[in-house]
C-alpha cells in the first residue's frame, strides 16, 4: 500500500508540474532564465532568509528539540512544486516560477544539508543530514525535472496558445488531486495530538512564514521587480515541501516526539496555505498580479492570463518594415511633384538563425490561437516597431 500511494503521489506531482511549465511561453521562458536579477534574489530568499528565520524562532522561543529540529528542516527544504499551482490560479509570473523550481530543486541536493548541518548542530547538536531520505528527495527530483523540461519542450513544441490553456487546466486538475490526496495521506497516520500543543508551537511554526512573506515582498520592491514577479518569489520563499520534514521525523523520533515533529510539517502546511492564500487575494486586487482586479474571484482563479495577455499583446502588436535601400522602392510623382504612389519591394534579405533554449528548439512561425474570448483583458497599448530605415 505504501509503495502505491507513493507512485499514485508522484504521477499526481508530474502532471502538476508538466501543466504549469507546459503552460509557460517558450520564449517567456527563455527571458525568464536571463532573469538573474529575479532568480538570485529568489534564491537567496529560499535557501538563505527562510533558514535564517527559522533559526531564529527556534532560537528566541526555546522550542523543544523534536519541534525545533522538524521546524528548521521545514523552513530549509526546498519550495513545493505546489507554488507553481498558487502562481497559476491567481495569474502571478509562473514562467518565473517554473524556472524557481527547478533551480532551487537542484540546489536542495548542496543547500538543504547544508543549511541543516549548521542550524541543527548550532541549535540542538543534532546531526539531521544523516536522517534525510535522499532516495525519496532524488526521486522527487527525477520527477521535477522531468516534468519541467517535457512540459517546456510540449510547449515549444506544439506552439499553441490553445494548448498552453489545456496543459494549465490538466495543472490545475493535478493540483487540486493531489492536494486531496494528501489529505487524505496525513489524515491517515492516526492521532497526531494536534490541538494539543502549547503557543509556542503555534506561534513559532507560523512566525518563520509571515516573516519570510514580509521579508520577501520588501526586498523584491527594493530592487524594482515587476509586481507579478514580487508575488511570485514571495510565494516560492514561503511555500515549503512539508514531506521532506515528516520523513525526517518518521526516521528521527518515536513516540510523544514523533508525534510532536509530525505536527510541525502538518500545521505548516495548513497555516502557509491560509496565509499564502489571503495574500495573494491581497496582491490580485491591488493589481499586482497579470488578472484584473474588477473580474470575479472565480473567473480570476480559472483563467489563465499568463497565457491569454500573451497572446493579446501578440495580436495588438504591429510591425512595420521598411526598405533598407532606395533601389527598394521606386516612387511616380506628377508634374507639380506630388506622390501619386509608392512601390516598395517586400522580399526578405535574411533569414532567422535558429535558436534554442538549451535542447528544446524556440519555434519561429505564428502560434496558433486560443480561440477564447476574455471577459476583460489589461489593457495592452499597439506598438509601432520600425525594423530599417530608408
């Protein structure tokens, strides 16, 4: 049964992450990974502050060791791939997102232990590195990565707009799956005493979080990021992978201190749920997020802006191209001089080099349409770009 629910977990976890990163614009993708602004700041929030924090919560309220020790690998696992979901329903940059969670997915393999080797041993003497389950977590990985690099390639691909709304609703359909799914798993451990706990527990659990939150969108509004993309690494610092931590705490402890360090990843993941879902209902109507703050929370959480302003801004777009040369057109005039017409020569001279995105080739014909209609669509102003001059 074990070894079931893990598949059935990690099948519902690929076609989460293969829908969001399948929804992504290849070329918006390709921007996104030139983004190293934006990245090393989300880094540096993920694998720096949100440890830090909670380190010092550990620290400051003196929480008992099986706490401390379940909150510290909390708060230095990496971002759950249930971010991409979060930045999906409520239209923050989830080309941005995608790109966080394969890199920090990639450097939890170094940073993880690492950060867990110097707040444990500091805070409690603890060794917990050789309590990880790096079977379990490489796995996790294989099906990341995999997950994100068919997803862009299906993207890049098929190029289509209709498509990325498909890959995003098969996302959301995992999402929503899985998160039933788990319920259900951690309903299913037996009494975990979870109401029975002092405030120090509830308090110090939920404090890492909301700082990191705070921490997250004052940084990010320092250094002038796009406001999806302040939303979007808010919500990649505080949104933990909690089963990193309930293995530990399977392999670490027994008895009143299993059932203590169970609770940790449990009501982490209950309160980042709640906070994270206030905030960015918060973000979405003080218009920091891609959807419009006057559409209706339900037509906000099942419609893709990521993808449908894309292709608005696409369509609004017009380019005019100019002869480089004069023998390129040839003009009659009348006897008092006036222009009676002008003939210009519309070949092309070059042709594009092809370019790619690591292994997966970024297409060059039209994208094909969506073929959706937008209640209400941002407003997107037409673009006169002037490709040569006479």
């Amino acid at each position: 049964m074990a070894i079931f629910n893990e598949i059935a977990g990690n099948v519902l976890l690929f076609f989460l992450v293969f829908g969001m990163s399948a929804t992504v614009d290849i070329y918006a993708m390709a921007a996104q990974i030139r983004n190293s602004k934006a990245i090393l700041m989300g880094v540096f929030l993920q694998f720096v502050i949100l440890p830090v924090c909670g380190f010092l919560v550990v620290k400051f309220l003196e929480l008992e060791r099986s706490m401390g020790i379940s909150l510290l690998v909390v708060t230095s696992s990496p971002g759950g791939s249930y971010s991409n979901w979060w930045c999906s329903m409520f239209n923050a940059d989830l080309a941005l997102s995608v790109t966080m969670t394969a890199i920090s997915t990639l450097l939890s393999v170094f940073l993880m232990p690492a950060n867990l080797l110097i707040y444990c041993k500091y805070a409690y003497d603890a060794d917990v590195v050789e309590s990880l389950d790096f079977n379990s977590l490489f796995i996790a990985l294989s099906v990341v990565i995999s997950a994100i690099g068919l997803g862009l390639f299906a993207s890049g691909k098929i190029h289509s707009y209709r498509f990325n709304i498909l890959a995003n609703k098969v996302g959301n359909y995992a999402g929503v799956a899985l998160v039933a799914f788990s319920a259900l798993m951690s309903n299913s451990g037996g009494d975990n005493h979870f109401w029975n706990h002092t405030w120090q527990f509830y308090v110090g659990v939920m404090l890492p979080c909301l700082a990191g939150l705070l921490i997250s969108n004052i940084l990010t509004s320092f250094i002038k990021l796009d406001k999806p993309e302040r939303v979007t690494l808010s919500v990649e610092c505080c949104y933990q992978n909690v089963g990193i931590a309930t293995s530990v705490a399977l392999t670490m402890f027994k008895g009143d201190e299993l059932a203590m360090a169970m609770s940790v990843p449990l009501y982490y993941g209950l309160i980042e749920a709640v906070i994270l879902g206030l905030y960015c209902t918060v973000a979405w109507k003080a218009n920091w997020t891609k959807a419009p703050s006057k559409v209706s929370f339900l037509t906000m959480l099942t419609t893709s802006y990521e993808v449908l302003i894309l292709e608005h801004s696409e369509l609004k777009a017009v380019e005019v191209s100019l002869p480089k040369h004069h023998k390129d057109y040839s003009e009659k005039v009348n006897m008092s001089g006036d222009t009676i017409y002008i003939k210009y020569s519309m070949e092309e001279e070059e042709e594009h080099n092809a370019m790619a995105l690591g292994c997966i080739p970024l297409p060059t014909h039209p994208k094909e349409a969506s073929g959706y209609q937008l209640p209400e669509v941002p407003g997107v102003e037409v673009t006169v770009v002037e490709t040569s001059e006479l």
